[in-house]
C-alpha cells in the first residue's frame, strides 16, 4: 500500500476545506517544506515516514486555518457563515490535540531522532524558582 502525504492532510482537512479553498495549494508546499527539513527523499520514503511528514505537514497548516478562521468569524458578525466558522474552529482545535498525539506515536517510527525524551523529575533536584529578591 502506498500512502500519499499530501491526501493524506487533505483527508484530515477535508470539513474545513469549503472555508478556505486555497488550503490544497498551501498543504502541497507545506509537505514538500517538511519532507525537506527532514532531509527525506520523496521516493524514498517509507510508509511510516509518510504518514509522519504529514502529520507534521498538518501541524503547521492548523494555526494558518485558525487564523484565517478568525478573521471570518470577525468579519461575518452572525448568521450561517458565523456558525460555520465558529464550528470549524471546534474542529480545527481538536484536531490539532489529536494530530498531536499521533506525531508522538508516529515519530517512534518513522523519526526516532526527532522523539524528545520525557524525563521523570525527581524530587528535591534543580532550580524550582529564581528570586533575585532573596539571598
């Protein structure tokens, strides 16, 4: 099976796509900027890596639409168009926590080097607060 990182974001973004007919254009260069950050050939990636650069891809085109979002809802002042908007941005919002978590899962695999290590914290060690009022 061979995934396509640009339909695969589109596929995410598919309920919002209608408010925002330019996002197609915009999710295409974006997959090609994070497959090159990556240093990763577009033939050559893996399946994993894919569905990574998407993610990733999709990650960053969710702040463009929630701005643009915005500024619709400011501008249409009530209405269907408002409703749609204010629903998008729901949306948008909830996808972006769950894309989230699935960049952890997928980075695993697909980037272990990109993966951030989550160190517990032990008590009683490092700095808990700087007061330069107190010595």
């Amino acid at each position: 099976m061979s995934i396509d990182s640009t339909q695969l974001a589109m596929d995410q973004l598919d309920p919002v796509i209608a408010l925002d007919p330019t996002i197609s254009l915009a999710v295409n260069r974006q997959v090609e900027a994070v497959t090159a950050l990556h240093s990763l050939t577009g033939a050559a990636l893996t399946d994993q890596q894919k569905v990574y650069v998407s993610l990733l891809a999709l990650k960053a085109m969710i702040p463009r639409l929630l701005l643009k979002f915005a500024q619709g809802i400011k501008k249409a002042k009530g209405g269907v168009a408002d409703a749609e908007f204010q629903a998008a941005e729901k949306f948008l919002l909830h996808l972006q926590t769950e894309v989230n978590d699935q960049l952890e899962r997928a980075a695993k695999e697909a980037a272990p080097d990109d993966v951030m290590l989550q160190l517990p914290a032990y008590p009683a060690v490092g700095v808990k607060a700087f007061r330069p009022d107190v010595y």
